[in-house]
C-alpha cells in the first residue's frame, strides 16, 4: 500500500471488506501471493512496540495492527477500566512504523452481550497455568480467546499468507500462541521478535519509567543473571541455577518469584539431570522478579 495514513476499521465486516480489496489490490500489483501481518496490541502504544512493526513491515505486502483492550485478560475490572486509551496517537505511531490497517473494535463488538459473553474460549491449558499464569490466574485464556478471534477475523483470503507477530519478551505468551495455531490448525504463521535491551542489558519495558535511578540499577540483576546462565550454556559446562538466583537475590530490595529454565516450545521446567550435565539443546530461561514498585519480566534463550 502507498505512505499514506493508516486506515482505521472498527468492525469485522469493515475490515473483512478492506482487507479483501487490499489483497486483490497486491494481486493486481503483480503480486500473485501477497502476504499480510498482523500485530496485535492493547493501544497505549510507544516505541518499544516499533520492532514489531519494523519487523512486519520488512516482511509483508500489508501490515494491520488490532488495538482492542481485552476485558478477558485483566484479574480486575478496575485495571481495564482504568487502561489508557489513545486511539488518536496509536492511529499516527502505526502509520509512522509503515502500518495500512488498524482495527479498534469496541467490547460490545467483540463480546456481544459482555460481560455475561463469551460463554465460549479457548483455554490456554497447563501452559498458562505456570508462571506468569500462576500469578494472574485465567489471563492467557484471556490471551488467546482474543487472539484465536482477531486471527479469525482478520484471515486474509486466499492466495494470501497470513502471518502474526509476538515479542520475545513475552516468552511465555509467545510459546502459547504458538502451541495455539499448531493444536487449533489456523492457517497463520506465528513470528517472534526479538526482545530489545538498553544499552545497560535492562529489557526495555513501559513499567522501566516507574523505577528510579536505585531501582534501575537493582533491575539489572535480572539480566545480569541470565546472562550468568547463556554464558555456561554456551561454554558448555552444566547450568547453575541456584547461583544465578543468588545474582539476584543479592540486589537490594528484589524479591525474586521465580527463574526457571524450561523448553522453549512446551515450557517444561528442565529436570535435575538435565541440570547436572552441560546443555544438549535449546533452552529458555524465564525470571521474574518485583523491583519496587514494579514486577519485571525478563527471559533469554540458552544455546548449547
């Protein structure tokens, strides 16, 4: 599509509509299978989220951004309530990192009849259970009952390719959304983005700017473990956790919830054994941590 502004659609049949025409629109370009990606988002958007849309952007035909605030994944009403909206804003950062499309539906579109809908969603099962899950119990439920219906709605139609983007930083909603299409056969191809970090090694996050100068330096155990561990890994000796949790526990004022090394695609915690010998595949360590007066998340894939 041409520079121009992002076109704003706010319901299934608009956007159906438009992507259909965008599509044959590819075709008549002298694009036979053009490809379409997908960013969903919350809204609220800076430029942390300007990697996902580089990164569609340099691989597809169309870009479209979803912007819905999802009742289903927050643990209170008031957290949703309160989430800010910023259509106006998100409309102008999308069309600057290259996006065309950008569907906002309202709650009542999405889930007719909400609250008391939807009777039906999709359960994230064990996967969404553990960590970031244990913690905010029915959040990835919430995750992927909307995901499973942007990617419903939003499906170009053939011959275009479908593909959806996920950030690394959210390890473990990427490895379920991922097990999602797989086990559920949606016709979309799942594309990981790379976590970005400071230039100190700190995840680069929005809840950073809560933190003050004490707390940014203490945050940085988080990152400073991991790369404790992608270091053995990659000298191939056997990985010492408990060490790596003493890097943090050793911050001042963090309380560390867990770090775990698991496998990226199932989130199985490795074993014992697996621990005591040197790293015979790929692996992922996951760790969270509360840096008052935030929590953080971090992860970061271990290579043998």
């Amino acid at each position: 599509m041409t520079d121009q502004q992002a076109q704003l659609v706010t319901t299934t049949q608009a956007a159906r509509d438009l992507i259909a025409a965008t599509v044959a629109e590819a075709i008549a370009d002298g694009k036979p299978n053009p490809t379409v990606g997908l960013v969903p988002t919350m809204g609220a958007l800076h430029d942390g989220h300007g990697a996902l849309f580089e990164q569609a952007r340099a691989e597809n035909d169309v870009v479209i951004a979803s912007i819905f605030v999802n009742p289903l994944q927050f643990d209170r009403d008031e957290d949703f309530e309160n989430y800010p909206s910023t259509l106006n804003a998100d409309l102008e950062l999308v069309t600057r990192y290259g996006g065309d499309i950008v569907f906002a539906p309202d709650t009542q579109h999405m889930y007719p009849g909400y609250p008391d809908a939807p009777q039906i969603r999709v359960s994230a099962g064990e996967m969404g259970r553990m960590f970031e899950g244990a913690s905010r119990p029915g959040h990835f439920d919430g995750v992927c009952t909307v995901v499973a219906k942007l990617w419903n709605i939003l499906i170009p139609p053939a011959p275009a390719q479908f593909r959806s983007y996920f950030g690394q930083k959210d390890a473990q909603q990427l490895a379920i959304v991922t097990r999602m299409a797989r086990d559920l056969n949606t016709d979309v191809a799942i594309r990981a983005v790379d976590l970005v970090r400071a230039p100190s090694g700190l995840a680069l996050s929005s809840r950073n700017v809560r933190l003050d100068d004490h707390g940014m330096e203490n945050a940085l155990g988080l990152s400073k473990a991991l790369h404790y561990l992608a270091d053995q890994a990659a000298a191939g000796v056997p990985l010492d956790i408990a060490a790596a949790r003493d890097i943090i526990r050793a911050q001042e004022n963090v309380e560390l919830d867990y770090l775990e090394i698991v496998d990226p695609a199932t989130l199985a915690s490795l074993t014992p054994q697996q621990l005591a010998t040197p790293l015979a595949s790929e692996a992922l360590a996951l760790v969270a941590a509360w840096v008052p007066p935030v929590r953080l998340i971090d992860n970061m894939l271990l290579a043998p």
